[in-house]
C-alpha cells in the first residue's frame, strides 16, 4: 500500500503539531511545495473477482465507483481477483492483483489500462502482495518469496530478488529496501525477518529481526523504519520494531503499547491501526520523539468499523480512513483533519473492503 | 463381458410381474395423506430427469435449493427452504449418514444408478416407528437404495448399466441381487465414475472466446454389498456393507485472467450397517439399527507457497451409532413410539500440518418420544426429542455440551367425505448442532458455539383425484411456510481477511409457497402423458444486523422463483421427456445491488429411452440424454459456470431368473 518517494525531504513538508524537527543532525530538511490533491483513487479488494478502483472528485464531492469499467469499456470484467496494494508512480498506477497474479499498469491521470504484468513463474502463481518504487523502479513483494523488479519503462519484470518466506509490505530507503518476511504460509512457524536489500545491487544484503509474523513496514523522515507484525493472532500479540536506518543492525521492538499489525507514517507521524485485544481506530504516534500524540486519532463521534486502510495526503495532513465494515457491503473512507474531525465521508459501493487510497494532483 | 460374468441367465422367461400401478398410486397416497409437506421421485420418475446424481434429481423438488458447483466432481449440497444444507438430514437405507465434521453432505457422491427412491420430508419421518436421529434435522431426505427394495418374484436379477457421455464422462455399474433359499437375499452393487469434466464454458473476461475448465476430473468408486434375514414376514434383519473412494481435482472458482488450479480431494467412506425390523405382536414393532462408519478425506495444494512447497490437510472420521425405536398400537388408531439413539463421533487430523488439532470426540443421545392419531379423514402426530451432546477433545477447550428439548406437531383432515382434498399444517421446532468444523477449525472455530436453531411453521393443500375421464390420476399439492434461523452459525472475518471466525449471529426469516402438480393421462392408443410441476416461491431475508447495510435484503443465492418441469410421452416402449429448471435472478454475497446480480436461467434437457423385451425377464433399455439444449451459459454459484450442452448416452440391461424356474 505504500506509496513511497525517496525523496525524504518530500515526506518531511508535513508538519503535524510540533512533530517535525530535525531529529538527524545530517538530514537537512528542506520544505517542498506539494500540489494540493484533487481527489483519490481508492482500490476495494472486494472478494473473488470484484476488485474496484473507485474515483473521488474533491472539487465536486462526487464519487465513481466503478472508475476502472467506466474508463475501460473494453475490459467489462474489471481489476480480477484481490487487489491487495496500488501504488503511484512517476504517470502511472500499479495495481497488485494477488489472486489474479497479475500487477496491473494504469495510467494515473485517467487509470486508462496499460498492461497486465503477469506474475506466474513456470506455472505456479507466485502470489503478489505490496508494490513500492524507488530510483525509477517497481519493486512488488510476492508471496513466493521474492521481490519483483519492474521497469517503468519497459513494464516488464527485469530482475527477481530472492528474499524470505512470504514477504508482505516493503519500503525503500535511499540506499535500501526493507521487506517483512511474514513467513504466513509456514503457520505456525511464521518467520520474523526483515530482508535487507541494497538497491545498488538488488540483492538481499541480510535480515533483519523483528517482531513474529512482519506485515507491513515504514519509513519516518530520519530514514529509520517501523515495522509492524501480527504476532500469531492469539498468544503472541502484534508489535512494532524499530530498525535504525543507518546502521540497519537489529530492531527494537517497541513493546506492549504497540499492539497494531498496521503502521503508516507521514514525516515523522504514524498512524497504528487494526488494534489487538482493544477499541479504538487509530493511534498517533511521534516516530522522532518516540511520543505519543494521542491515543484515538478520532477526536470527534465518528466510528470506523473495521479500519482497513489509512492514508495521509502529504499536502495538507488529512487522513483517510478506509472502512471495511463487516468485508461483505460496500466500504467507505472518511476523511479527517490531522486534528482527528472528520471533514467528509465517501461511499465507493460497489467496492468492498477498501484497502487504499491513492491521491491524485 | 456381461455375459460372462451373468453366465446363468436365460431368456424368455415368465412376465414381468412389477406392478407399477400400484407403486405410483402408493406413492400418491402417502404424498397426500401425510401431515407433513413430502415429496417422492422413484426410479422411473427419476430416470425422466436426465439426472447423474441424487443432487441432480433433487433439482426437480419443489422448495429444495441444489448448491451446484458444476461439473461431475463439482459439490452439490442441498438446502431446504432456506434452512440451510445442515439442515438437511440424510438417511441411507434408513440410516443417517454422519455429518459431524461438515454437516454438509456432497449429494454429488450419490449416483442414481443404485436408488431405487428418494423421498423428501419436511419435517419429520412419515412413520413413527423411526430412530430418533430422524426427528432431529429440520428436513430429512431419504435415499433407499435398490438392494432394500422388494423384489419377491426374482430369484437372481441383474441389472448392468454403461453410461457414456460428453467431457469424458464414463460410467458402468452393476447390480446383482440373489436369494438364497427361502430367507437369505443378498445383494452387490458395483459403480465406476470417471470423468475428465473439462467442459468450455464463456469466458468472463470476454464473451466471445471460450475457455475450458481446468482440473475438474474425477474417478470414483462404489462398492455394496447387501445381505438380509427373513424370519418371517414380520421380522428381518438386513446388513450393508458400503465403500466409496473418489480422487478428484478441486477447479475452484474461475479467477480472471488467472487458469491455475491444482488442488486436489480424495475422500473414502466406508460404512457397515445392520437394521432388524421386528413386527413383536398385533399391537408392537421393534426397530434397531446399528452402524460403523469411517471416513476420510484428504486434500493437497502442491502449489502452496509454504516452505515445504504444499499443503495437505487429511481428517479420519468415526461413527459408532446404535439406535432402538419400539412402537405401541393403543388401539385402532392411536399409536405411540418411543426410540432411543447413542452416538459417538470423532475427527483426527492426521496430516504433517496439524498442529494442536482438538480431535475431538462428541457423545450424543437422542431421546425421542411420539404419537399418531389416525382415523380416514383426521390425523395428528406429534413428536418431543431430547437431546444430549458432550464433548471431549485432547488439545483446547471442548464446544459446549447441548441438552435441550426440540419437539414437531403436525395435523391434516379431510374436510369432505368423498372429495379428495386434505388440510394440513406442522409446526417444527429443531436445532443443529455445531460441526466439528465450527468448533474447532483451525484458527476459525469457535467452541463457544451454540446450536443454531430452525422453526417451521407449514400449512398446504393437497388434492388427488384417480377417476377423472381422460386423467389416470391428479395430483396437487400446495404449501405456505414462515421459517425462521436464529443463532445461524456463520464465519465471518474478524479484523482482517487473515482472521475468520465462526459465530452465532446469523438470523434468518423465510417465507414462502410450494407448489407441486402432478397428471399422467389415460393410456390412449398405446399413448401415455404425464407431467411435473413443481414451483417455489421464497422470500428470504437475512435480519441478523439492524445496523448492517445487508439486513431485510434476500439471502444471498436465494432465487425467488424457481421451479421445475418434466414432460413425457410414453407411447409402447419408447419415452420421450423434456425437463426444464428454472431459477430467477439472485445476489451473490454482498449489498442487493445491480454488480451484485446473478442472471436468471433456465436449462431444458430432452430424454428418449426405447425398451426392448418390455414384457420379459431379461430387457435392454437403452437412453439417450441431451442436457441443456440450448446451451444456455449460467453461473447457480458465480463463477463456478455450469456445463453447457452436452449428451449422455446409456445402455441398461436387466436380467432376470425367476423362482418358477427352479
């Protein structure tokens, strides 16, 4: 689901409260001016065969929800099966079909298709999962064990890194790609590596301990990473481990506060969602200052049901909360200020279970 | 090669003495004077439904909605009036097959070749005098096979039967049936099944290209053998030993732009079951059934993406069941029964992946006690059950133990001496128990389960006339039912898709109207018509969540109009049928709405049999079936699509040796 640029200076124009400060001596943190968005892809993964790419219109609070048939008459079947992770990148949106096995290339202006990757490898499904680019790559993560290189370009797969059992979410650092080995097939000998990768050689360079059963990964404005895991879903609770991004020696797991399998981080500013063993949609947390900010996003009644994605428009700090409700009808996102009121609430019917928003501007 | 095998028949022997009169008009009988709502197909009807399977014939009920996955090997479950396939309780031979791992049995495993009759009840057992497992399920369909049938004239009979037909289809059967001296009869059946199954349907992606389907084969087998013991007319004792084994590929649904499957199911049951029906005086009957059954079922995915590059799931099942029922006549028309039935049922997993599976062990006894009331025109019955469940299992928490009481009344009457039509109404009360599956699938169940319970409340008419100038006979049945689910057990995911769980939250209201017609004509210059309607209307709606977006729409893959049809011309030895089925619209999972629609269908087959040595022992049939002419694309389960066209084409032959000979 990560949208990533590596320009981390990009990332640190999102200034939440006092959070943005130099936390590195050696990153100098230069404001850029980031386009207002004028609305949002979001991509409902649905169930077998019904993902739905969905477009909000933010200048005349309209939604499309089936905007990939509307804008592709010829492919009356839709997306296909599981849309699991959409990225953008460069003019384009890769959208990651984990049943269908395909990563699907749309052009990000009008999602107008492009081209189906196909992610099947000798006859077996490898099983793609999350998408992230960086130096005018795609790097998408399949449950087969490795990750996939993309060239923007050519739209074809250039290079497979082999990395750990089933990786899950990856994030890329100047220098480095970061994979959460999740080890989820191997139940319940789940695996609790994160895959070092050296972006000069697209190799693995070693893993990285973290917490059992790593999901998703993150990168603040410092460059250190978050990664969160699931644990085993009963005796093991989720958790967040810290890797420092210069040394990428070992991680620090952040302890018992930290029970979410989810993590999105905006500058210095992490959004921990889908909570084990309590209430609540989302918790705020200051990566630099190792503070939290608060411990319900949420500031006014709105209720989120089934927090499914989480997304922050970098432009002016709003959060976009997907709601799965109960995986069956359709979804919704709402949309709050980074002071936790809502502003605005969208159904993307016939989408079911959104997972992500994209912003376009 | 058949005649090697039978080298001691002959031809040209005495008459066929069946009389098939009088089956039909027994059949009209209990249809219409039975309190409860029951439906009857025997194998002659049965043979008009271009039908493979007992799920394929099941097709032709009305109020009965067949889950049809597609294809030979594809899983068909059977769910009555929107109760639910679990619902369903399935007697072979008068023995409830074991449903504790799934409670879902795959009618798709039972081929008609060997079913004499298949009877549906709503409600209860027809007869009093039954185990107390039959009481137990909100419906109860009863599959009796040929060894069980009556066959007094014959001393040896045998009947072969080749099947061929389109995607691959193949499949022999052979029954033998013996008498041995005055008392013993035995009885083998014997059934081969292959196909490849691989059958082109329309391609989702894009109407104009077809695609086939892939990993859709299957070879199965099926052994019985029957031995019964009659004392005399009122006391018998029978035995089956049953076997079947099935290795098939599981196609799944179809995925867009995705044609790779390679999973794989094989199942084996075996089962040994003895039954002793003991008519003890004028005025008292004693039943006892008792059976043995293990089964198994393993399942490969050779492709899963773990690190020992596949994932096997493998389950042993047992059941050991011993039943008693005892009836009293208090006089000529008041009878009571009593019956009493012991369970034990137990699941392991077995496989290299079981980790702390619960294997568990589940102890049932059933208690059931009823009456009839039964004069000409007036008839009450009525039934309390109780039922007693624990559990032990070896790893975990045990599901909850069950004691609770469920009970059915049902009346019918005749309003008018001398005018045909009967009234009835029933009321049932009826749970079903969690499945092993429920309570302790890994990661998924749920041991904090309660039993998901079922009312129904049923009235109808019924009308039979057998006199009418150009009519054989008429007959009609009409019934209106309000059921209703409550603590529905359904799984649900909890957090994320990763996380299911089984709960009880489920609620379900169903209303609806059953309409079933019958006529066969006069024989008329050596030609006979006859025909069945059948028609359903349910309005279904799932109130389980006020607040859900979902609560007072219709249940998903729950038609509202659906209903069947067979017509046929016999004229000397040859019949013609022509059958249609039909299904309106209907929402696949999710919000009532237009992406949501599943398309209406219909589906028209056409059948000729032609019959050679109609009046002598040994005969030769031979079918030709065409099955969905029009070659209509249709999901019942979206994107499992159903098979388009496609023929059969059989060749029965039926020998005979009668006792006069000897």
């Amino acid at each position: 689901m990560n949208f990533r640029k590596t320009n981390l200076a990009v990332l640190s124009i999102v200034c939440l409260l006092n959070a943005c400060k130099k936390v590195d001596d050696t990153t100098i943190v230069l404001p850029v001016e980031i386009t207002p968005s004028v609305g949002a892809y979001v991509l409902s993964e649905g169930s077998t065969n019904n993902t739905k790419l969905s477009y909000y219109n933010k200048s005349n609070n309209t939604v499309i929800g089936d905007f990939f048939l509307q804008q592709n008459p010829s492919k009356p079947a839709g997306l296909g099966s599981i849309g699991n992770d959409m990225i953008l990148y460069g003019s384009k949106l890769y959208v990651v079909m984990n049943v269908s096995n395909i990563v699907t290339v749309l052009n990000a202006n009008n999602a107008v298709f492009i081209k189906d990757i196909s992610f099947v490898s000798g006859g077996v499904n490898k099983g793609p999962r999350y998408a992230t680019a960086a130096r005018g790559k795609v790097y998408v993560s399949s449950s087969d064990g490795t990750v996939s290189v993309i060239d923007t370009t050519l739209l074809n797969i250039t290079k497979t890194i082999t990395v750990g059992a089933n990786p899950e979410g990856l994030v890329a650092s100047a220098n480095f790609l970061y994979v959460a080995n999740s080890g989820g097939f191997n139940f319940p000998n789940y695996d609790s590596t994160v895959s070092l990768v050296d972006l000069n050689t697209e190799l693995e360079v070693r893993k990285i301990k973290v917490g059992l059963n790593p999901y998703k990964v993150d990168i603040n404005t410092a460059g250190n990473i978050f990664v969160s895991a699931y644990g085993n879903y009963s005796t093991i609770p989720a958790s967040i481990s810290f890797i420092n991004g210069a040394t990428n020696s070992s991680s620090i797991n952040l302890g018992s506060n930290f029970s979410y399998s989810n993590i999105r981080i905006s500058g210095d500013i992490a959004y921990l969602y889908n909570n084990y063993g309590g209430t609540g949609t989302a918790k705020v947390y200051n990566t630099a200052l190792n503070s939290f900010i608060r411990n319900e996003f949420i500031t006014d009644s709105t209720i989120i049901q089934t927090p499914y994605g989480l997304n922050i428009d970098e432009q002016n700090g709003d959060v976009y909360i997907a709601d799965a409700k109960n995986f069956i009808s359709a979804g919704t996102v709402t949309c709050f200020g980074n002071n936790g009121v809502k502003k605005f609430s969208f159904s993307v019917s016939p989408g079911v279970s959104p997972n992500n928003i994209i912003f376009k501007r | 090669m058949i005649y090697v095998v039978l080298p001691f028949f002959c031809k040209g022997q005495k008459h066929d003495t069946l009389q098939n009169v009088e089956v039909i008009s027994k059949k009209n009988i209990i249809i219409t004077i039975a309190s409860t709502p029951v439906q009857l197909l025997n194998t002659t009807d049965a043979s008009k439904t271009n039908s493979v399977t007992v799920a394929d014939a099941l097709k032709h009920f009305a109020g009965v909605m067949v889950k049809d996955y597609g294809g030979i090997g594809g899983l068909k479950t059977v769910s009555v009036r929107s109760l639910g396939a679990n619902h369903t309780g399935i007697l072979y031979d008068g023995i409830a097959l074991g449903d504790a791992q799934g409670g879902q049995i795959d009618l798709g495993k039972f081929s008609l070749d060997n079913i004499a009759q298949i009877e549906l009840y709503n409600g209860g057992p027809f007869e009093i005098l039954s185990p107390a497992k039959a009481f137990s399920y909100g419906s109860l369909l009863m599959l009796k096979t040929i060894a069980s049938s009556k066959t007094d004239t014959e001393k040896k009979i045998a009947n072969v039967k080749v099947q061929y037909g389109s995607f691959g289809y193949f499949s022999p059967s052979i029954s033998y049936k013996q008498h041995v001296g005055k008392k013993v009869e035995t009885s083998l059946n014997a059934m081969f099944q292959s196909a490849e199954s691989q059958y082109p349907f329309t391609s989702y992606e894009n109407n104009n290209v077809t695609q086939k389907r892939k990993n859709s084969d299957i070879k199965a087998y099926r052994l019985e053998y029957d031995a019964s013991l009659t004392m005399h007319d009122s006391n018998k004792i029978s035995v089956k030993t049953y076997y079947y084994k099935s290795e098939r590929g599981l196609p799944g649904a179809i995925i867009l732009y995705n044609n790779i499957n390679s999973e794989r199911l094989t199942d084996r049951n075996f089962f040994l079951q003895s039954n002793w029906h003991n008519k003890l005086s004028k005025k008292s009957e004693l039943l006892v059934n008792a059976k043995y059954a293990a089964d198994q079922n393993y399942y490969i995915d050779p492709s899963f993406l773990n690190t020992a590059g596949k994932l096997e799931n493998e389950f042993s099942s047992k059941e050991f069941y011993l039943s008693a029922a005892y009836s009293y006549k208090i006089n000529n028309f008041f009878k009571i029964s009593f019956s009493s039935d012991a369970l034990n049922n137990r699941l392991k997993r077995t496989d290299s992946f079981a980790v702390n599976f619960a294997n568990p062990s589940r102890n049932s006894l059933l208690n059931n006690v009823a009456f009839q009331l039964k004069k000409t025109r007036f008839e009450v019955t009525g039934n309390i059950l109780h039922t007693l469940i624990n559990e032990k299992v070896s790893n975990g928490k045990a599901g909850r133990n069950i004691n609770a009481f469920s009970k059915a009344f049902a009346m019918g009457f005749q309003p008018i001496k001398n005018v045909p039509l009967r009234v009835r109404a029933f009321y049932k009360h009826i749970f079903r128990a969690p499945t092993f599956n429920d309570l302790y699938y890994t990661n998924v169940g749920n041991t904090n389960l309660k039993p998901e319970y079922a009312d129904q409340l049923n009235v109808g008419l019924t009308y039979s006339e057998q006199r009418l100038d150009f009519l054989k006979n008429i007959l009609v049945t009409v019934d209106a039912f309000l059921n209703t689910v409550n603590d529905k057990i359904i799984a649900v995911p909890t957090i994320n898709l990763f996380q299911w769980s089984v709960q009880n939250i489920g609620k379900v209201n169903a209303q609806g109207i059953d309409v079933a017609v019958q006529i066969k004509t006069k024989e008329w210059r050596d030609v006979q018509l006859s025909a069945h309607v059948a028609y359903s209307f349910q309005h279904v709606l799932d109130v389980s969540d006020k607040n859900s977006s979902l609560y007072k729409t219709q249940l998903p893959y729950t038609p509202k109009h659906s209903g069947s049809s067979t017509f046929s011309i016999e004229y000397k030895r040859a019949i013609l049928n022509y059958n249609i089925i039909f299904s309106s619209l209907r929402y696949k999972q999710g919000d009532a709405i237009f992406v949501n629609l599943l398309q209406p269908w219909n589906t028209n087959d056409v059948s000729f049999s032609y019959l050679i040595g109609k009046n002598y022992p040994n005969n030769y049939k031979i079918i030709f079936e065409a099955n969905n002419i029009f070659n209509t694309t249709y999901d019942i389960i979206q994107y499992y699509p159903m098979p388009g066209f496609n023929y059969r084409i059989a060749l029965n032959i039926l020998l005979k040796k009668t006792k006069t000979i000897i």
